[in-house]
DNA sequence: TGAGTGATTGACT
DNA sequence: GTCAATCACTCAT
C-alpha cells in the first residue's frame, strides 16, 4: 500500500468547520523517539473566531500564539495542570481558529502507546484529548510543529468520512456562557474510540 | 497580588 | 456520583 501523503497547507484554508469535519478518517502520526505512533482521527472540535470558548477570545497570549501563526501547524496547550490537548491550526496567519482532535482510533505504535498510557484496552489509548496527547507523547516540544510534512508531526491524508457517517453535536467539558450549546463537535457514528459514547 | 476557572482524567465513595 | 491533580490565564482588588 502506498504511504499516504500529507494533508496540504490548502487543507487548513477553508472554514473551521469543514475542517473539522474533514479531518475525520485522516491519519495522524507522532514519528517520537520512541517510534512511530498514531491513528484515525475520528473526534473533532471547531474553535473559531468570536467565539467565547476559544482560548483566543480575549486576545493574544504567549499560550495561545499558536492560533495565530500560520495554517498547518500543531497548537499544543497544557489545561487542568496535567493534561496536554493537540490542535491543528486554521485559517490564514492572524485570524486564530483551530480544530482540537479529541479522539483517534490507535493504528501505529500500539503497544508503545499502552506502555506510555499504562492501559492495554485499546479503547482506552485515545479515547479523549488528554488521553491521546499521553498515547502520542504530545507536549510543549511538538506545539507549533507544522503538520504538513515539515517535522515528526503529521496529518496524512485518509479516508472521507461521508456526512451521513458524521455525527454533530455541542462541544464538550464547557461551561455556562461559553457558546457551550454551539454544534462544533463532530464524531464518527458508532466508532468504538470516541471520548464518549 | 491573589482568587477563580478551565477545550481533563482517573481514583475513589 | 465526588474530587484531586496543581498550570496558564482572566479579572478583581
């Protein structure tokens, strides 16, 4: 089988919701030093401009920078002091949206993903941000590494999941006034890896 | 300068 | 169901 090629920088012009949306079915791979891991993406959430959930709401901050730079590239951010969760940034330089991946099937690198998660189900690799930042060993060194091919972090290109696949829902762990009830989640119907069922 | 909150998870009752 | 882990940021002193 042909090695998928890398998602390319046009991927990450469009809408922020179409991305996300389009993200399901594609590949994404950490070559660590450890070796190669990944998998499915198959949980995705929007993040957009004026939008209050977004980390980039209330303006730039060194943490969130990322969100600003160039389409293309890894937004990888620290939360609830001790968990990491992975984004791919979109949209032009200077306009801050990103799809924060949530869930991935596990693919490649298995049984070095349960070693780092300590957990042998596979279910439970990937199942939730934090969980797959731990599986893939996502951290402050991958944020802003450019996903298109250019480093050890990379979306391949893979599978359209068809929109009737496609399940839409409101984000999740959002609290009130937080456009909580905005439908920018996205999930592939009946797969086993979600964050939730 | 400090209290409050958060795009979470896993251990525990 | 509850709660601790304990960082980055916002907002109110």
């Amino acid at each position: 089988m042909r090695r998928p090629l890398p998602l390319p920088r046009g991927f990450y012009l469009r809408s922020t919701t179409t991305i996300a949306r389009a993200l399901l079915g594609k590949l994404l791979i950490h070559e660590s030093p450890q070796g190669r891991c990944g998998g499915i993406v198959v949980e995705a959430e929007a993040y957009l401009r004026d939008d209050p959930a977004s980390h980039a709401f209330h303006g730039k901050t060194p943490r969130n920078a990322p969100m600003f730079g160039p389409p293309g590239h890894a937004y990888v951010y620290f939360t609830y002091g001790n968990h990491f969760c992975f984004n791919a940034v979109c949209r032009r330089e200077g306009i801050a949206e990103a799809v924060l991946i949530r869930a991935i099937e596990p693919t490649s690198g298995i049984d070095l993903m349960r070693a780092r998660r300590r957990r042998n189900e596979l279910r439970d690799l990937c199942s939730g941000p934090g969980k797959l930042c731990q599986a893939l060993r996502l951290g402050r060194d991958q944020n802003e590494l450019d996903l298109c091919g250019g480093s050890v972090l990379t979306i391949y290109e893979g599978e359209t999941v068809p929109r009737k696949r496609i399940v839409t829902t409101t984000r999740i762990g959002l609290g009130e006034n937080r456009a909580a009830d905005w439908p920018l989640r996205f999930y592939v119907r009946h797969s086993e890896f979600t964050s939730r069922k």
